[in-house]
C-alpha cells in the first residue's frame, strides 16, 4: 500500500474555522489518506488540570465536564472559540435545543459508530474524572485514559467534517486497530511490528481515516500514551506499518530553522535534514517534532514533510530524509532546552571504580528518576537532570548514596545548548569554535560533550545566559558575514 500519512496538531487546530482548512488540505491530496489529529489546541492542558484538581484538591469536576461539552458541541456546530460565545456554550451545555440537536449529530452515525462518538465519549470521561475526585487519587492507567480522550474527540469531528464534504471518512482508534505500545504510562514506545497485523488489516486504502494520535494500547488493553508531543509519533509509526509515500506533518511555523525565530533574528528555514540531524534537533529542544517520530520512518526511508498549514500553497518548507553523503557538510541548526540541574558525585577514583556509575543509576531508576545525560571524569560523576526530577533524585540519595563518594553538590538553573549537524564531531576546530564565540560574550561553559553523536555537539551554560549563549553561536556558524569563513574552515 503506498499512501500518505497526514498530521494536523494542536496548533493547526485553534478555532473551528480551521477544521475547515483541514479539509482542505486533505481534498488537496486528491486520494485517499490516513490524517492523523491532536486534540483542538489548549484542551490536552484543560484535561489534565481538571483530572490533578478533582483528585487532588478535592475539586468536583461536574462544572469543567458541563463546560468541557459545550466546547465540543461548540466545535462541531462551528461557533467562535472559546470566549466570543461563553453564554450561548453556557446555554448548551445545559440542555438547550441546540445541545440536544448536536447530540443527535454525534450519535446518529451508523456502522457502530455512536459508541465512539462524543456524546458517548463524554460520558466516559465523566465516569473516569467522577471516579478519581471520590478516591482522591489519579493512577497513571486512569490519568492516561482521561487525556487521551482530548484526541478521540477531535478526530471524531474532524472525520465528521471530511463527511460533510462528501468524502468517505471513517473514525479509526488506535484501541480498535491495534496500536501496540511497551505498556509504560506516560510515555510508552510503539511496538512496531506487534502492530503490524493488525494495522494493515485495518486500513484499506479506499477510505479516508482519521486518527487519533498521541496514545496506543498496551497487550493488555490499556490506553498508555506517547508522550506530549506523540501525535507525530503516531503518525510515523502508521507510515512504517504500512509502507507509507511519505508522512506529511501541517505545522503552523515553517518547519525547521537555524535557530529558534523568537531568540535570535535572522534565522533562517533548513530545507532539508537527514533523519539523524532532525532526532538530535527534536531532543534537544526544537519543538519542531517529537523526539522519537524519526525512528520508524528511518527503518524504510520513508520522507517527511514539514508544511506550513497557514499557507498551504507553497510546499514542503523542510524535509527529512536519508543522509546525502555530504556527512561534513557543517552545522545545520542550534537549539536549546531549559530547566535542567546537574548533580555531581565528587570522590577519589569515582570516574574509574568499577559499579559505582552503575550504582547510582540503579538508585536513579528505582526512584523513577530520567536521566538525561552522564559526564564522567576521574573524580567526578555528572547526572543531568531536568529540574523536576531533582527533588526525587535528592530523596532517593539520601536513602541510598553509594560508597566512595564523598560529596554531592547540585548545580540548578542549567540550560543546554546543542550545534546539530551531520558528521561535526568529526570535523576538527568546531567545539573550540563554539567555545570562542560564547567566551566573547563573556559566557562560562559549564560542561561541554562531544563524540555521544556524530551530529551533536552539545554544552552547558547558566540559564541566565542562555539566549545571549545561542545569539553569538548563531552569528559565528550562520550569519551572512561569517558563512563564507567557515565553509574555508572546512576545507583545512
């Protein structure tokens, strides 16, 4: 089966007017796709802040399920969104007319679809966040069901509105076809060849699919999800199973670029990208992407296409594909990411003694702990956390710190900055270069690593300098006056 995987995320879908965009785009396909959907912007937060205030605050959440379905009835009836029209929601959600006229809407669909529709739906939700506010509690199994349901509402309205176009579009759910994930809650993996079976008897070819991403099922049947950001994930998975032409993502920014647009002036868009310098990028921080969404679609070579859903008309803005054998072709972009913390393990020998980095990050593990990356010296043994893990991480020392170290110092306020490009750390002079440009601004480098990735060079700063730290690498690698220095660099 070749087709295309379509992807339409939260920021594509603000208002019910880009619903209609969204058809658009897909009519503009002119043959049958699978078009894979986050929730409508803004509502995956509303879900979590209600499930955390009902069982943890006590906080009865009949109001934010009243005001939850008029957003959605709202939605498919195409009312302004949210505020313009607070008392005509208001109205219905409590049983006027129209509300009752709209439920007719999301359950009247045959082929066994009224389970699946909203008004179904909503009441599930009701039922889970009902459950949680009574036992005060929030298990990761329920937590994860009640954001999914963000992603199973908008797919059923944005199928709903494929249909209103005459084109022949069929809600498919990942519980139903077999989305099959390693079973973590929070932010599972896509097994993808568990999957396959099922997958591609799902999907004909024939008809329009709509999706809803960000979740899968584990073995056992529950809903686990992807990880904010998962949508994309999703969707390259479904391309992988079923050998897709390409996985088109609508973003509402023009895919990737040199340098974030809202720290440093004068970046400019990467019109393409091997699947290696796009992972790094999207780990580091670009938001361009979900970290793992290259994985699938590296294993068959399968393109992506970065579109700008704001202006359709222009084309892909980046690609991301297959190396092009040019490996030292130099930088291609810089990102950073804030909010980390760095603990340090100071003791005689600590770097070299067999089982003690092994220690620590059994401690690390056991208490739930994500590391993000280790630095070892001979004295030294470096965690970086992101600071929400710090506190867990300091509770779980105490309990348990390892022999042989004698100091524990905690480092917070850490940005991390990474230069991404194919084969880098093995063109000579471009750490030093980087650490030239930050030093003229005066910029102490925490930490700097080379060599973990052949497209990643990667260091640290102090928060506060962050952006004065990626402003001056930007100018040295980037800019006008300087590209002409250093592609001579590249030739010495």
């Amino acid at each position: 089966m070749s087709l295309r995987i379509l992807k339409f995320g939260g920021s594509n879908l603000r208002e019910p007017a880009d619903l209609d965009t969204c058809a658009e785009i897909t009519a503009g396909y002119e043959a049958p796709c699978i078009i894979v959907v986050s929730a409508f912007y803004g509502v995956t937060d509303k879900l979590e802040k209600a499930a955390k205030e009902a069982s943890e605050n006590g906080v009865p959440p009949d109001s934010f399920i009243e005001e939850f379905s008029s957003l959605c009835y709202g939605w498919l009836r195409r009312e302004p969104f949210p505020e313009k029209n607070r008392e005509t929601n208001k109205q219905a959600g409590s049983g006027g007319k129209n509300t009752e006229a709209s439920k007719e809407q999301f359950v009247a669909r045959k082929n066994g679809e009224a389970r699946n529709g909203p008004g179904a739906m909503l009441e599930r939700l009701a039922r889970l966040l009902r459950g949680v506010h009574a036992i005060g509690e929030l298990p990761p199994a329920i937590y994860d069901n009640i954001l999914s349901f963000g992603e199973r509402i908008s797919a059923y309205i944005v199928a709903e509105t494929l249909r209103t176009r005459n084109m022949n579009a069929q809600l498919a759910l990942p519980e139903e076809f077999g989305l099959i994930t390693s079973g973590d809650f929070g932010n599972a993996g896509v097994l993808l060849d568990d999957s396959l079976s099922g997958v591609r008897k799902h999907f004909d070819g024939e008809n329009y699919f709509v999706v809803p991403g960000f979740y899968g099922v584990s073995h056992e049947g529950k809903i686990t999800l992807l990880g904010r950001g998962g949508t994309d994930y999703s969707a390259a998975s479904l391309a992988y199973q079923l050998d897709a032409a390409s996985l088109d993502i609508w973003k509402d920014v023009d895919g990737f670029r040199t340098a974030d647009p809202g720290f440093v002036n004068g970046s400019s868009t990467i019109g393409y990208l091997s699947y290696s310098e796009a992972a790094e990028l999207s780990y580091f921080g670009a938001k361009i992407l979900h970290p793992r969404t290259v994985e699938p679609l590296q294993k068959k070579n399968i393109p992506l296409r970065i579109f700008n859903f704001r202006s359709p008309g222009k084309g892909a803005r980046s690609v991301i594909g297959p190396g092009k054998g040019d490996e030292l072709s130099g930088p291609k972009s810089i990102t950073f990411s804030r909010n980390f913390s760095v603990i340090k393990f100071r003791g005689a020998g600590v770097g070299s003694k067999p089982g003690v980095l092994a220690g620590i990050a059994g401690i690390m593990d056991s208490a739930g702990v994500n590391i993000s990356s280790v630095f070892t010296s001979q004295t030294a043994i470096c965690f970086l956390l992101q600071n929400k893990e710090l506190q867990k991480a300091e509770r779980a020392l105490k309990r348990g710190q390892p022999e042989l170290i004698s100091n524990v110092e905690t480092v917070s306020g850490i940005a991390l900055i990474a230069l991404v490009g194919e084969g880098i750390t093995r063109k000579r002079g471009v750490a030093a270069r980087v650490f030239n440009a930050v030093a003229e601004e005066n910029i102490n480098v925490e930490i700097i690593s080379a060599g973990a990735s052949a497209s990643a060079v990667y260091f640290m700063v102090r928060e506060d300098d962050c952006e004065r730290a990626v402003e001056a690498a930007h100018r040295f690698f980037f800019s006008d006056m300087n590209k002409a220095g250093w592609h001579l660099i590249q030739t010495l």
